[in-house]
C-alpha cells in the first residue's frame, strides 16, 4: 500500500480501480481546497476595496484597468506553461513555490505605494495563482486512486471556489469597514502560511518520469497566444476597436504557430493527444459554455441587487448565500447520482434546470415587492445545474487523461473556465449592455443637459450618479427609466445564457452518453479505465446500489461543504462600469 495517498485504510475496494483513500488523503484535500478559496475571495474582494484604493493611490482611468485586469491576464496566459511545469518538475513542489509567491506578492500588494506598485503585485500574483488551480487539480488525482473518492474530492474542490465568491463581498464588506483597502489582500496570508506547513506532510510529490525538458519557444508561444486573445475578448466588450482586434489576431496567428509546434515535439508542452478522446472534448465545451453562460448572468445579477434594489455589497452578497448553498449541496451530490445514471444525464439534467433558472430572470421587475426573492430562487436553479457540470466536467477532463499528464489536463481545464469567464463577460455583457443603452434612451426627460443624458445612456452607475443632480422629479424618472433598461438588459442576457445551456445539455445527454456506452462496451471486453468518472459513469448503474454513495460522502466529513468553481465575480466588465 501506498503510505503517501493512504493512512491505513483497509477498507475494500467497492467496484472502482485503485486503492481507497484513508483520513491522510482526506486531510490533503482540505489543504488543497485553501488555495481555491483564497482565490475566489482575492477576486471578489478587490472589487469592493477599488473605491478605497482609488481614493488612497489616486490611480488614472488606465491604471485602474490594469489593476483589475492584470491578474485575470496572467492566470489566463500562464496556466498551460504552469500545468506543464508540475508535470516535470513536481507538482507538489510547484505549488508550495506557487504559494510562497501569492503570499509575498498579496504583502506587496497590501502595502503598495502607487498604482504602479499595485500593478506589479496584481501581476505577480496572477502568475502565482497560475501554479496554484492546475497543481490542486493534479494532485487531487494523485490522492485518490479509487474513482469513486475521486469523484466525490473533485466535487468538494469544484465547490470551494464559489464559496470565496460567496463569502466575499461578507469577509471583505466588513474588512473594509473597519481597516484599510490593503487588508483585503492580506485575507490570503495565513492560508498560504497553512499550506507551506502543511502541504510537505500531507501531500505526495508526484511528476511524469518521462516528460522531458520544458520546451522554451513552446512557453513563448503559449502566452503569445493566451495573453493577446485574453485582452481582446476584455477590451472588445466595450465596443470595437483596433487594438483589441489586432491583440486577436497576433493570438490566432501565435496559436496557430504553437499548434504546428506541439505536433512535431517529442515532448510538447501540451499534448494534443488529449483531445483525441471524445469525453475529454465535450467535458470541456460544456464547461466552457456553462461558465460563459453563468458569468455574464452573474456580472448582471451583482449589479440589479445592488443599484436597482438599493442592496450594499455586503447584503447583496448575503442574498446569494443561499443559491450558494444549493450550488455546495449540487457539486458534493453530483458523484452520488453519476455513479447511478452516469455523468452524462446529472450534467444534462442539471444544465436544464439552470435554463430555468436563467428564464425566470427575466420575469424579474425593478419595483417588484418578490424582485429579490425571484432572483434567489432562480440563481439557485442556476447553481444547482452549474455544480455538477462543473464538478463531473473537471473530473472528466482530469480523470480522461493517463497520470502523467494530469498537470497539463488541469491546466486545459482552467484555461477552458477563465476564457469562459472573459467570453461570458464581453459577449454577454454586451448584450446586455446594448439592450440597456437602446431601451433608456425613450425614457431620458425632457431637457435634460446632453452630458447627463450620454452619462445615463452609457452605464446604469452613471444614471445613479447624474440622477442625484436632477431637480424635481426629474432625476426619479431618469433613474426608474434606467432601471427598467436594466432589467430589460437582465432579461435579454437570461433568455441567451437559457440557449446556451440547453445546447449543451444536449451535448451531455448525447456525446457524454455515447463516450460512455463506448467505454463500457471495451470494459467489458477487459478494457483499463482511465478516469474516475468514466469508472463511475458506467460501473455503478449496474452496481450503484451498495451504499458507498452514502459511505464516500460520510467520509469526506461535513466540513467539507463549499460551493462550484464560478469564475463569474472575476468579472469586470458589462453595464456595470
């Protein structure tokens, strides 16, 4: 037995292919889990205390975009180098490295002396949460050999992100109530001291043998591609220009460069092999579409609570509490209900329920005594699909991929969520945006100053900022045309992100069941499955009966609880600016 993923545990195997995890392992995912967290928290925070930094460093329009960009660019470009990196040097050693980074680049942040400073900072700690999600995502893998545990820890690891999302604008709401705008980076500190102590002792080094040597004009090529492509879809949600489409097109031409490349490597720095298995390629479009479908909606949600509904931050951030406690209970019980009618239909399943979720958004009227409570409840039917898409969808794609490539497979599946986020933000956002501007402009008063009325017309921020310095009733009609706008805005985007997810479902109810009867077929003809998923997905509808659902989730622990990987609060962009 192997002493580094196990404890002891003589517990029997119950139907999946490796050994069961004992409490060593289970106390490993708690670690791996805080850096998940950390994350979300860092993003969802930063947006409350830009009022307060900006007062304090006094930064230009362009400096406060880089602030907030900067970090997305660098997780976006740097996760494929990175994801490949553990492959070859280790993960866990990249992921103690990559924490010791976050933690004195979240000091250097915290204590910044100008805008430049704070830039800097934000970029290194973009490219230290780079090493953090790819080496959590790998090592996971690494734990629990038995695909069912498996199942249920990349369950509990998809979960936690949201809850940072989710806890928030709490924790941050009430830092910045009573210490300065630096404090919300130092939220990250203990938690990095926590794992540089415990990760050495808990968790197990783990690397490709035969990886070979990190390919240097690979890397090159990689940011070439991602960092470009990343800043084009941003920038090309405020309207068409020429930067951000020559930014696209240097991205397209560097990916094609770094394509051609991998194909003609010995040891590329990502295998286009993956992408030969069918499980590998749907897993990853259903995430990519979900996450674009529940981050534009969320960029509009956040702002609806907060300046149509009146809500602060920090109450607009105990409203989505509850949703997020559905999206805890969804990503946790997804494994369950895999192992006994396969990932393919829970995915499919659940992504309809979002649709429902997404359409009952638009019934939602500024002014609606049940406004608030229609949008709870149908943010709840969205996290209760998007859970165990991304839960079973991560696992898919990680669990599809042989051991040795799981750094790499991580890292695929990270990048496919970040540029859902900034695709859901730009096109979405847009949308959403251009239905807001058409839809105000009949409901400006008459004689209003022209400078007033573009404010108005150009974001619902700035009609709340020039209805205050309206007359009369003047500014109470501006601002209810505004809001109306809005939730016509709201609406458009909800009834778009209900046809992507029913497109997809379509996809997990078919692809995903076809891969699955294809891998049952060559089980049953002594075929080795490779995933936990694709184990679950067919092994337990003939044997899913035993129990062990029940048993897997009692020993993961209660404490286990968070809520799925929605990239949604790194948004920045949409009506909201």
């Amino acid at each position: 037995m192997n002493t580094d993923l196990t404890t002891g545990s003589d517990a029997p195997d119950t139907g999946g292919s490796g050994e069961r995890a004992g409490l060593r392992a289970w106390a490993g995912l708690a670690v791996l889990a805080l850096p998940t967290l950390l994350l979300a928290l860092d993003v969802s925070v930063l947006h409350l205390a830009v009022p307060h930094l900006a007062a304090d460093l006094q930064p230009s329009n362009t400096q406060m975009l880089w602030i907030i960009d900067i970090y997305g660019f660098m997780i976006a470009g740097f996760l494929v180098t990175m994801g490949t990196l553990g492959d070859r040097v280790g993960r866990r050693r990249l992921l103690l490295i990559g924490a010791a980074a976050f933690g004195a680049a979240s000091v250097a942040a915290a204590y910044a002396p100008s805008p430049e400073a704070l830039i800097a900072a934000r970029l290194l700690l973009g490219v230290a949460g780079a090493t953090l999600m790819p080496s959590t995502l790998s090592l996971i893998s690494n734990l629990f050999p038995d695909p069912r545990q498996r199942g249920l820890a990349f369950a509990i690891w998809a979960a936690m992100f949201s809850l940072g999302v989710a806890l928030g604008p709490v924790l941050g709401g009430a830092m910045l109530e009573h210490f300065w705008w630096g404090s919300a980076f130092l939220l990250g500190l203990p938690v990095m001291v926590l794992l540089l102590v415990a990760g050495p002792v808990l968790l197990p080094e783990s690397r490709d043998p035969d990886a070979g040597r990190v390919d240097a004009p690979s890397v090159v090529l990689s940011l070439a591609t991602m960092l470009p492509v990343t800043y084009a879809i941003k920038e090309l949600a405020h309207g068409l220009a020429v930067l951000p489409l020559l930014a696209a097109v240097v991205g397209v031409a560097a990916g094609t460069l770094f394509i051609r490349r991998q194909r003609r490597l010995a040891n590329p720095l990502l295998d286009l092999g993956l992408f030969a298995d069918r499980s590998f390629r749907s897993a990853l479009l259903i995430i990519l579409v979900g996450t674009v479908a529940v981050s534009g909606t969320y960029l509009f949600v956040t702002q609806y609570l907060q300046m149509v509904e009146g809500q602060s931050a920090l109450r607009a951030g105990l409203w989505l509490l509850p949703p997020a406690g559905v999206l805890i209970a969804a990503s946790v019980t997804a494994p369950v209900f895999a192992r006994r009618f396969g990932p393919g239909p829970v995915m499919g399943a659940g992504l309809v329920a979002s649709a429902v979720g997404y359409l009952l958004l638009t019934r939602v009227e500024p002014g609606d005594a049940g406004a608030i409570a229609l949008i709870v409840v149908a943010y709840a039917l969205v996290n209760s699909g998007i859970g165990p898409v991304l839960a079973l969808g991560t696992e898919m794609v990680v669990g599809s991929a042989p051991p040795e490539k799981a750094g790499a497979a991580s890292a695929i599946s990270e990048t496919s969520s970040e540029l859902g986020v900034a695709l859901g933000v730009a096109v979405l956002g847009s949308v959403g945006t251009a239905v807001y501007r058409s839809d105000v402009g009949g409901g400006v008063p008459e004689g209003t100053p022209v400078a007033v009325a573009e404010t108005a017309r150009d974001t619902l921020a700035g009609a709340v900022a020039v209805a205050e310095e309206l007359p009369g009733e003047r500014g109470a009609e501006l601002l209810g045309a505004a809001r109306e706008a809005f939730a016509g805005g709201l609406a458009a985007v909800g009834v778009i992100s209900a046809l992507l997810a029913l497109s997809v479902a379509v996809l997990a109810f078919t692809a995903l069941r076809d891969a699955e009867d294809a891998e049952g077929a060559e089980g049953a003809g002594g075929g080795d499955e490779a995933g936990g998923v694709k184990a679950a997905g067919g092994e337990s509808r003939a044997g899913g009966d035993d129990g062990s659902g029940a048993e897997d989730l009692a020993g993961a622990g209660a404490g286990a609880g968070a809520a799925a990987e929605v990239r949604a609060g790194a948004g920045d962009g949409g009506a909201g600016k």
